[in-house]
C-alpha cells in the first residue's frame, strides 16, 4: 500500500468527515458509513449497515421532514450535489448533534435515483458559539446599563440603545468619536491619566465618572473599563459599562442632609434626650446620650453606652426606672413622668416623657427619652402665681371635669376670647373636631393621674382660625385639678408642613417625587401582604419630550409637564397615589385595583393627553406601561423593573400606546 493511499484511508476513518451512503426507499437504509462514525458520534459502522439501519433513524425527528423536502427538491432540480440547511442528529449515546451536509445524488442508467452520498461535519460546537454570542449580544442589546466599545486607541465602535437612549447621542455621531465627547471638563487630568495608565496594562479600571449627556445634563457613574486581548494577548479592544448613579447620589445626599439636621436638633435641644435600645426579651441598655442630657448628669455615652440602668445606677434605682421602661414596651405607646434621680452632678428631678419606636411588626425595638430638669421649677411652686401672670406660655389650671378654672392672660392674647369665654364652657368645644379623640385619651390619662408631658392639639379662635398648642399637663388627683402649660406651635407646625411638603414633592408638577412614591409604594406592598388586596402600577411618558424642549425650549417643556399632570389629575382617583419618576417620566399606583382597571385607566389618560390641544406645540403624546402586583413572588425591585420593561415595549412598538405586563 503507497503513502497516499494510507493517508486517504486515514482521512475516511479518523477524519472530522463521515462519508455516509443510503439506499433510496423507505427508512433510507444505510449501504456505507465511513468507520470514523464510532469516533465522531458513537455508532458501530459495521452494526449500523448488517442491521439495515436507516439514514432517517439517526436524523432528529423534528429536522427529518426539513431534510427530506430539501432532498426532494434538489432531485426536482435535477441537481448533482447540493448543501442542507444544518440539521441535528441522535448521536449512540442520544445526544443531539448539529451537523453541516453536503449530499450527491446517484442515478442508474435511466436516471433513477437510486442512492445518496452525504458528506458530514459536526458543527455542535461551532453552533453552541453562535448561540453564545447571539445570547450576549442580546444581552448587550437589552441591558440598561450604558456599554459602549473602543479600539485600542480609544475611538468609539460600538454603543448599545441605552447609550443612546440615556445619553442622546445616535450611534451615527458617535462611531468613530471617542468618549471625550461625553467630558464634562469636572474630572481631573490626572484621572484619566490614571485610567488609560491602568488598562493599557490590561488591568480593569473601576472608578466614578461624571460626564456630560448631549442636551448638556450632567451625570454620574459607576464605569467599569475592561481591555479585551486577542489570541495573541495583545489589547484589541475595550468594553466599557456605565451604571447611571446620579439618582442615588442625590438620594443619599438628601439622606446626609437629613442625618445632619437630625444631629443638629438632637446635640441642641434644650432637653435631655437619650435612646435606648429594646432587645427580643425586652432588656433595655443605653444606646446614646445628647450634649444637654451629658452637660445635666456629668454622664457620657462613652461611659453609658450598651449598659442597662441596673449596671449604671445600681438594682434599686436602676430597677425603678426600667418599671417606666417596661410600661413604655406594654403600653406601645408615649407615656410621661416625674423622676427624682442622683447623679454626678448632684440629686435632680425630672419631667421624663417616653416615646417608642416600632419596627414593621409592632415590636418595639427602641425607646426615645427626653426630660427636662424641673429641681429649680419645684423649689418655686410656692412663686407660681408671679410667673403664671408674666410668662410669655400659655398657663392654666382646670378642674377634672373639663372646665378652666383660671388662666394667664397669654390666653386670650393668642386666641382672642376673653378669659370669662373661655372658661364658660367645657374646653373640649375649643378643640378642633379632628383632634378631640386624642384630647379625651388626654383627658382620661389626667383622670388615672398620668402627667403628660407631650400632647399637641389645635384651639379655635375668636376670628374662625385654629391654632397648634402644645401641652404639658400636671394633675393634681386629691384637689382634682390640672395645672397646665401651653405653648402656642403654629409657625413651627407651619414650618414642619411646609418642610414635610418640600421634601416630597417635585417643586415643577407639584405632585409626590420619587422619594415619597418609594415611601407610599412600601406601605402598599405590606398591605398587599396583609390583606391580599390587588395593587397595580401605571408607568408613562412623553412621546418624544426632549424634542420638544429642543425645538420650543425648556420652560415649554416644564409647561407642558404641568398640562399633563392636570390633566391626569382630573381621571385619577383620590385614593391614587402619582409621582413624578424623573424626567418626563411620571408614575401612578393603583391600590384596590387589578391590572386589568390600571389597564383601562391608562388608556382613558393616554386618549385624553392625545385629543388634547397643548398652545405652544398643539398635540402631545403620551407611552404607558402597565402591571399589577404578584404578593407571592414579587418585591419592590421586580414590581417597578416589570412596568419600566412594559413602558420600554411600548416606545419601542410605536409610542402612544398602552402595553401590559
């Protein structure tokens, strides 16, 4: 045997090509198959032809009549030779094998097919690649994150739609750019020094970044460059992914902000404040102590900090005042009390009031104390006649049975009535309507002879106009008197509104800001939990708005952003909870309500906006996306994540249009 013909025959057994012969009649049987089979897919070749196996038992079931049609075709055609679609096969062990053919047509004498050669590859490898990159491109494709693609010198040469989408920049302007497009000239030299330093030597680069979108707008992100090397491990490319934080930062700016005036008013209240933390079995150790309360007492935090009041103050005293405590945890409620205590700086007494902190359970699981030293207030009591006539806050004493028996002149300077008006009826009638159940808990506490030292209400006065009084109550059981101070709170409540408004509402539309939706949507879900009450969301937005603020400009854009938002006021219902998401972006949540009801709201909103003439651009447009709440396998994450993909489907399916989810 010569050196080709062992080549040749090694080529047929041990090659990546099976050289398959069949019969043309049923079943296709098998007249040759090349002994490289066993290897490649499993089979015994001698086993496959003695048994008659057909050709059409090892093609897929769901590819047989594909191959078969192309068969029949190529015969009508006449051709000699032609190539299948790719199809699978079982191979010995039954896996499904991809496979590449090309087959040649054998005729007889009278041009009678009579048989069929095949040539076969194994491209199940090669297909599970494909599939790979497809499913990454995808991937790309879909994510929200912002991807774009570099050479190794940095120019641009790919971005994915959420670039585009959320920086504004089409893929046209920015191929063959580099990302110094998006420089929004707030980053040092020395950073991007750092960052080419670092992956020119294949490292990945971590690290914030703020740049600038193409309408102007600056962002901030978490990006993540990461260099792609070829075969070779040279630097071909590199991916980078950013991830827009700028919603967080100013989320926790805010939160800063907030943990910074909650500092300010705890280190300077004029009261000695304290926190105490509440364990599973209801032992309670010292947790924090404000500036007053450690300037009162000569104790510290550092000194106080994780004991209980036994530890500190010793069993008698200690034990006493973890009674107080322990009514704080039973009644789950604010409860108030005179104390007299040794400490450092020597033997005081206190007004202490105890206000509790329940976690989602009802558990309490912190205690906030405050009392104010009243040792110099008891040693005048005797004198309280001159000050109930000077002081600037509102003194009274009444009797148990509802009636002020006398009262300072602050009175009637704050509310107008004279004193003999005010003490001709019972008290509770100058109490506003909506504050009188609480008024009459008071009340009833007085009666128990509970002090209170920590009660707001609203008075009415003589002109028609109520005003916020905050009390502090003293009861006196054997006179069967009260001995009240009142301090009139009306700018501060004002203030704490007008604070509570600004704080969660977009300053624009007017309506609830993202902040306080995320609030409202918590308390949603636990209810959805509790009651198993349907709970739906409505997503919207306006069909190309930043063309609008392109062509017409930004202050008529915010007008229209207002038109809108009036015009969803007048469909949505009262118990409707709707927020400004950013942007042009607005949400609604829809408690009480299945998807279906969302589904029709949305679109009574969508047909309003549309018929609707807006004076400066005349009609305006509007996407909704639509879902409703699965309590037993959704959360908060995948309740907003599923109305955002169905708004998506929308813009993408043509804009002004409904889609749900």
């Amino acid at each position: 045997m010569n050196k080709n013909t062992t080549i040749t025959r090694n080529l047929f057994n041990k090659g990546p090509v099976i050289i398959i012969k069949w019969h043309n009649s049923k079943n296709w049987p098998i007249r040759y198959i090349s002994p490289n089979v066993s290897i490649l897919f499993g089979y015994d070749d001698k086993e496959l032809v003695t048994q008659k196996t057909g050709y059409k038992d090892l093609v897929h079931h769901d590819d047989y009549k594909m191959v078969a049609e192309e068969l029949s075709t190529a015969i009508k055609k006449g051709e000699k030779t032609f190539q299948h679609k790719d199809y699978r096969i079982v191979d010995a062990a039954g896996n499904v094998r991809w496979v590449q053919d090309v087959t040649t047509i054998i005729q007889d004498e009278d041009d009678n097919v009579v048989s069929f050669i095949c040539y076969i590859i194994d491209i199940t490898e090669r297909k599970r690649n494909d599939e790979e990159l497809r499913q990454f491109k995808a991937a790309i494709q879909q994510a929200n994150h912002i991807i774009y693609i570099t050479d190794n010198n940095g120019v641009i040469e790919y971005v994915n739609p959420a670039f585009v989408k959320n920086i504004g920049y089409s893929e046209d302007e920015v191929i063959g750019k580099t990302p110094s497009i998006l420089n929004s000239g707030s980053m040092s030299e020395q950073y991007y020094k750092d960052l080419w330093s670092t992956i020119k030597k294949g490292d990945v680069w971590q690290e914030e970044i703020t740049n600038r979108k193409k309408n102007g707008e600056i962002y901030t992100a978490y990006q993540v460059i990461t260099p792609i090397k070829d075969e070779d491990g040279r630097i071909s490319s590199f991916v980078a992914i950013q991830n827009d934080i700028t919603e967080r930062i100013h989320s926790e700016q805010q939160l800063q902000d907030m943990k910074n005036e909650y500092e300010s008013i705890f280190n300077n209240s004029h009261d000695a404040i304290f926190l105490i933390d509440v364990d599973n079995g209801n032992e309670f150790r010292l947790r924090r102590l404000n500036r007053t309360h450690e300037n009162a007492t000569g104790l510290k935090t550092d000194m106080v900090q994780g004991k209980t009041p036994v530890e500190l103050l010793g069993n008698e005293l200690g034990s006493k005042i973890q009674e107080n405590y322990r009514r704080c945890v039973e009644k789950a409620g604010a409860i108030s009390y005179e104390e007299e205590l040794p400490l450092p700086t020597g033997i005081h007494t206190w007004n202490t009031w105890l206000s509790p902190v329940l976690d989602n359970n009802g558990r309490v699981i912190r205690i906030v104390g405050s009392s104010r030293d009243i040792t110099e207030e008891k040693k005048l009591r005797s004198q309280y006649e001159i000050f109930f006539n000077v002081t600037l806050d509102m003194l009274c004493i009444a009797s148990l049975d509802g009636y002020f028996i006398s009262l300072s002149p602050t009175w009637s300077e704050t509310l107008g009535w004279s004193e003999d008006e005010l003490k001709s009826k019972p008290y509770i009638e100058f109490v506003h309507p909506d504050d009188r159940k609480a008024t009459y808990n008071s009340m009833k506490d007085l009666e128990r002879g509970e002090n209170i030292f920590s009660f707001d209400n609203r008075y009415l006065c003589k002109d028609g106009k109520y005003r916020w009084l905050s009390w502090k109550s003293y009861v006196n059981r054997d006179e069967g008197l009260v001995y009240a101070v009142a301090r009139d709170i009306q700018d501060r409540k004002e203030m704490e509104q007008e604070l509570e408004r600004l704080s969660t509402t977009d300053p624009l539309t007017q309506v609830y800001n993202r902040l306080r939706f995320t609030r409202e949507l918590d308390m949603e879900i636990s209810r959805v939990h509790r009651y198993h009450h349907p709970l739906s969301v409505i997503m919207f937005d306006i069909d190309h708005f930043k063309k609008i603020n392109d062509v017409h400009g930004h202050l008529v854009g915010d007008d229209i952003l207002v038109e809108i938002v009036s015009l969803v006021n007048s469909i949505k219902r009262p118990t409707d909870i709707f927020a400004r998401w950013g942007g042009e972006e607005f949400i609604i949540l829809n408690p009480e309500t299945d998807c279906q009801a969302a589904f029709t709201q949305a679109e009574r909103i969508r047909k309003k906006v549309a018929e609707h003439e807006f004076p400066a651009v005349g009609q305006v447009t509007i996407s909704f996306g639509v879902t409703g709440f699965d309590e037993n396998s959704d959360d908060e994450r995948t309740f907003l994540s599923r109305v955002d993909d169905a708004l998506y489907r929308a813009k993408n399916l043509g804009r002004n249009r409904t889609e749900l989810m």
